[in-house]
C-alpha cells in the first residue's frame, strides 16, 4: 500500500533541532520494519512570510510501500519518534503528523498550493484533511499540522530540485563549525549541476548554517548523482553521523504568485508585480532602503541590508521608471509599513530624460511659468516659450535582472542562472542516497 508520512514544526530556531533531522531518524527506524521507500524522503518549503515559522518552514514527507497491516505501526513509529525529538518548550514548536493512502488527490495539492502561497489555520487542515480521509495528529497548539498535510501535497509535478544534508554527531552540536572554505570553492567548479555552494560576491559559504541544528551542511544541486558526487570532495572538518538525500521544491520560485496590480496582492504572500516607481529611494539607519511602486494602488518596496550589492542597484531607481517587482509581503502594524521585500528586481524601462523649464537662447537663464497652459518667459530678455524641453540623463542603469547575493536568498528562490526546469523527470533511487555512521 502506498502510505505518505507528513512531519512538520518539530524544530527551534534557538534551542536546535531540525525537521530534517527528525525525518532522517524516521527513515532509519521505518527501514528497520522493512519499509519500501518509492520516493526520496521530500523536504517541501511553504510560505516564507508566515510570522510564527521556525526557520526556513520546511516540512518532511516520506512517501513509502508497505503492507496496510503496517500502517498503524508506521504511524506510532512517527509519533514516538516526535515525542523523542521535538523541542517542546519552544512556544514556536508545535509539531504536527499527517498520514495519507494512497494516490495523492486533487485537493491535497490544492492545500499544498495555498500553504505555499497564504497564512492558513489548524482548522484549514482539519477541513481538508476530513474531506480526503487524511490522518492528523497535532501537539500543543497543533499547528504543525498545516505543514505536515501541505508536504503530503507536494508532489513536486512543477520542478523539483536535491539537497544533500550531512548531519553532525551529538558531541558536536551547537560547536563552531570549521568546514574547508577552499575545498567547496574547488567542488564548486568541479562538479556539474550543483549551486549555491559558495558566494563569491561576500566571500562566504552557502552550504553551512549559521544556527545550532544538527545540520553541518548542505549541498543543493539538480540530480541526486551531483549532490553525493559533491559532498565527498568536502572537508566538512569533523565526522559525520549520516547523511540523505532530499527531493525538494528549493529554488524554484513556486512561493510567486503573479498579480496584474498592486491592489491585488495579498498579505503574506510572496508576488511578482510590474510597476512604475512611484518615490526616489531613501535609505534609513541600518542601510535600508525603500521606495514606492505603483499599479492601481501603491505599495512600499524594501531592500534590506542583508541584500548587500543589490542595494547598490535599487538606489539608482528614479521615479516613472518600471519595474516588475518579486517579493514577499507583510502587513504593516505599529511602526511599520506594509512592504514587498525584494527577492528580485527587473528593470523593464529606465527613465533617460526629463522635461524642465526651457533655457533662454540669448541669455542662457532658465525660464519662469506664465501660468497654466500660458508658455514660459525669460524675465531678462521676455523671450518666450510654449512648452517644457526634453532634458536627457545620464542614469548609468541599463535594463535587466538583478537578485542579491547568494547569502540573501530565501531557501524557495529560484536564482537567475538557474535555467533549468526538472518537470516530469523519472525518479530512481540512487545507490546510498542515506548513510548512517550510528
């Protein structure tokens, strides 16, 4: 029978632990009751603009073979693994399981589609969990649930992408990493199909995290074959307890809706909207920066400091220029405005000219306004004009596509080299796509 397991919201942001982590385990202990594995264990990222996330709000689904008398001894196995696991004194963690047979329907994709995309509820969950028949079980406010549901979901049918993440023993977690900076540098030109290793632009890892996860690193790529190629050409500085590969939906840009005007843009979804500037960028203690874009209403865009270089290029926006603008969106509150946060920006049109008053031709004096509609004149020499002249501005900005660095991006964002599409892809199992060292 096919059985999809859902796990979400079992980690803390300051207290450690990890989703994946969590799923590793469950691996390990489901193929010791001999299950049938029929997919790489999924790593699915939902919305990243809900406000009570953990980290990256990534869940886990394992989509598994087994015999139907065995089901309930899977689920038992995945909620004594929970109890083991979690960190339950983070008010954050409210950890979740969800169980589906069979084919995936319509409608879990559905739900899936609206975890990605708006800030669902526990009962959002119930409701559609009720209508297919699905299994929950959720802890303290249950709200792990919406994820874990959402990941069963998530076929990945659009794109999909892999994560190979190496796991630290116990004795280590929480220590300074040391991973060999130059060895990723070297593995990252060496080894087709794998990204985000490295960036150049801040001279900084990509594939460590800065937390105090049991995670010791991750290298992402477009086949499974690239990512376990890579990770032996790490010196990772310290052994590793087991390693697995993940399918996932990173780096493919499905958390952007694209909406026709500003009006339509929803909170806490993340969005692609054309618009003209509206207001000259200014910058705010921190190295903030903000301006305004406009389409049947107004919104503020951000580019915060951890942009970096890409702030270099949003300070050079003028107002009537258009743009089309990629972020995610939060309500505004008690001193703060609502904002698109800036994922990417593409300048479609730069304004290159601008009209001011005309210059007297004998006198060189700029010309003052004889009222609405009535010409200009020079006061000196009353010579006269009917309109405005066209003034040309040197903007030193071209038209094109523009992200931050490698370090700001969100774990969903497809970068801009990424061309390729893996849609509809056979999946086979590689040989060791998990390693235990325990």
């Amino acid at each position: 029978m096919l059985v999809h397991l859902g796990v979400d919201s079992t980690d803390s942001l300051t207290k450690g632990m990890c989703t994946t982590y969590l799923g590793m385990i469950l691996v390990k202990r489901l193929r010791d009751h001999g299950v049938h594995f029929m997919d790489y264990p999924q790593l699915i990222r939902l919305n990243p603009n809900i406000p009570y996330k953990t980290r990256g709000n990534g869940a886990v689904c394992l989509r598994i073979d087994i015999l139907e008398r065995k089901v309930e001894a899977v689920f038992t196995t995945a909620k004594e693994t929970v109890e083991e696991l979690a960190v339950f004194s983070d008010p954050q963690t409210n950890p979740g399981i969800a169980l589906y047979k069979g084919e995936v329907p319509d409608r879990l994709h559905e739900f899936y589609e609206k975890a990605l995309h708006r800030l669902l509820q526990v009962e959002d969950a119930v409701a559609a969990a009720d209508k297919v028949g699905a299994r929950l079980y959720g802890y303290k406010n249950k709200r792990g649930v919406i994820g874990a549901l959402a990941s069963i979901g998530g076929i990945l049918t659009k794109d999909h992408t892999y994560e190979l993440l190496a796991y630290r023993k116990k004795e280590n977690w929480g220590k300074k990493r040391n991973i060999n900076a130059e060895t990723v540098i070297d593995m990252d030109k060496k080894v087709g199909e794998v990204f985000f290793n490295y960036d150049y632009q801040e001279n900084a890892l990509c594939i460590a995290p800065h937390t105090v996860c049991p995670v010791l690193a991750g290298i992402r790529g477009e086949t499974a074959e690239s990512v376990k190629k890579a990770v032996f050409m790490v010196d990772l500085g310290e052994p590793v307890s087991a390693y697995v590969v993940f399918r996932t939906n990173q780096h493919t840009s499905v958390h952007f809706e694209r909406v026709s005007s500003i009006s339509d843009i929803v909170d806490y979804s993340s969005v692609v909207v054309e618009g003209n500037v509206a207001t000259d960028p200014s910058i705010i203690e921190g190295g903030h920066i903000f301006f305004d874009i406009e389409n049947q209403g107004r919104i503020t865009c951000a580019a915060f400091e951890p942009t970096k270089g890409f702030r270099d290029i949003v300070r050079k926006l003028r107002k009537k220029d258009h743009i089309r603008a990629y972020g995610g969106v939060k309500p505004g509150g008690p001193q703060r405005i609502r904002a698109l946060n800036l994922e990417r920006l593409d300048i479609i049109e730069v304004k290159n000219h601008e009209y001011r008053n005309p210059r007297c031709p004998r006198c060189g004096k700029s010309m003052t306004s004889k009222g609405k509609g009535k010409g200009f004149q020079c006061k000196r020499c009353k010579t006269a004009k009917d309109q405005k002249e066209t003034v040309p501005i040197d903007r030193h900005l071209q038209p094109g596509s523009y992200e931050p660095p490698p370090s700001a991006w969100r774990h969903l964002y497809k970068m801009i080299e990424r061309k390729r599409n893996n849609c509809g892809n056979p999946i086979e199992l590689v040989d060791g796509w998990i390693e235990f060292n325990f």
